[in-house]
C-alpha cells in the first residue's frame, strides 16, 4: 500500500473519505499522517479518532515562510509517503517543499481549473456567474493551483445557490473524485508527460 501524507486546514470531510477507504487494503493507500497548518482544524480529530498520527506545523511559530516551509517538509518526510495529498489546506507550498516532493503532491479544488483558482473556487465561479463549476484534482507545481490536471467532474449551479450550499454539492462530488483518484494513482502508478497525466 502506498503511504499517504494528507495536509489540511479545515473541515476534513475529503480526508474523512480517504480515512473511509483505505481500510480496505485493495484500495491500495494508506493514510499514514495528517498534517495540519493550525492546531484548530476539526480534520485533526477526525484522523486521531481513527488513530492515524497527527502533527501541527503552525506558520506563526516560524520567523519566515522558507523556515515554516522547511518544517513542514521535514515533518512529512518523517512519515516517508508516496503521495502527499492537500485535502482543503489553505496555504501556498514553497520551493524547499517542492524540492523534496515534486510530482508527488496531489491537490483538490473546488472549480473547474484553469477556472476560479486561488482561495475561493466556489465563490469566484458564482460571482461570475457560471452554470457549471465542479472540482479538479490535479498534481501541484509552483503556481497556484496550475498543475497538471488528473481528473475533474462537472457540478450545474442551480437558481438561488449560494456558497455554502453550491459548496457541500460540489464537495459530494470531490471526495469522491479524490479517493477515486487517489486509489489508481497509487495502484497503477502515473506518468507525467507535460501537462498530460498518464495513469498506468
Ligand atoms: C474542499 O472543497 C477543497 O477543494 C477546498 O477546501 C475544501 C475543504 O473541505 N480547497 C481549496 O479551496 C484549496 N484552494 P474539507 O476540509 O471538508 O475536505
């Protein structure tokens, strides 16, 4: 099974579903740590009621952004993963993370990228006013949220949606893009061909 380090920021409910999957050793991952920008996010104890390990690597207790940068890649590192999945975190990686785990980091985002990226996917794509959004997961590079796409579901905006409520539908939608995702990546391993990813 490959090992999976899952990095949050808030609710958790996409880590909640790869909690819910990787029982299953045919799924093929593992979560083996959760790892969290605040001390705050409910996804904490939702990986420590299952008893996954948990570790906090809080920007305010570093002088910079490389430092904080530099700690969280060493905190990851000592959980030795395959695949580093962002499941809601809400900060932007760094060179020093990248360099140790480049082409191995897998994010999910509520919008059709290269539609609406950045901190509020759901709320950009209805102040424009789409009547389509949905959710992309795709590997991450240096930019924000311009990684090579791995896959994406579509997901209409109905009359009168407002964020919340546009959001839980797209997150039903999301996890269970995620763990699908997650689960061949590790399974069948993948390739990266400019911005083609090759599963298989
Ligand atoms: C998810 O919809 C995820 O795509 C989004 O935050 C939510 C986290 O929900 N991430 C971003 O917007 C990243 N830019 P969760 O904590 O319940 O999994």
């Amino acid at each position: 099974q490959a090992r999976v380090v899952v990095l949050v920021s808030g609710t958790g409910s996409n880590l909640a579903a790869l909690l819910a999957a990787h029982g299953d050793p045919a799924y093929g991952a593992r979560v083996v740590a959760v790892v969290s920008n605040t001390a705050d996010a409910p996804a904490l104890a939702k990986a420590q009621a299952v008893g996954v390990a948990t570790a906090v690597v809080a920007p305010g207790d570093f002088p910079d952004r490389a430092a904080w940068d530099a700690a969280l890649a060493r905190t990851v590192e000592v959980f030795d993963p395959e695949l580093v999945v962002l499941a809601g975190f809400m900060r932007i990686l760094g060179e020093p993370f990248l360099a140790r785990f480049g082409g191995r980091i897998v994010n999910t985002h509520p919008a059709l990228l290269p539609s609406f990226p950045g901190a509020h996917g759901v709320r950009d794509a209805l102040a424009y006013g789409v009547r389509v959004t949905g959710c992309t997961v795709h590997l991450v590079d240096a930019g924000v949220d311009t990684g090579p796409i791995v896959a994406q579901r579509a997901v209409e905006v109905l009359d009168g949606d407002d964020e919340a409520g546009l959001h839980e539908r797209i997150k039903a939608v999301e996890r269970e893009l995620l763990v699908d995702v997650v689960g061949r990546l590790a399974r069948e391993g993948y390739a990266v061909d400019g911005r083609t990813v090759r599963i298989g």
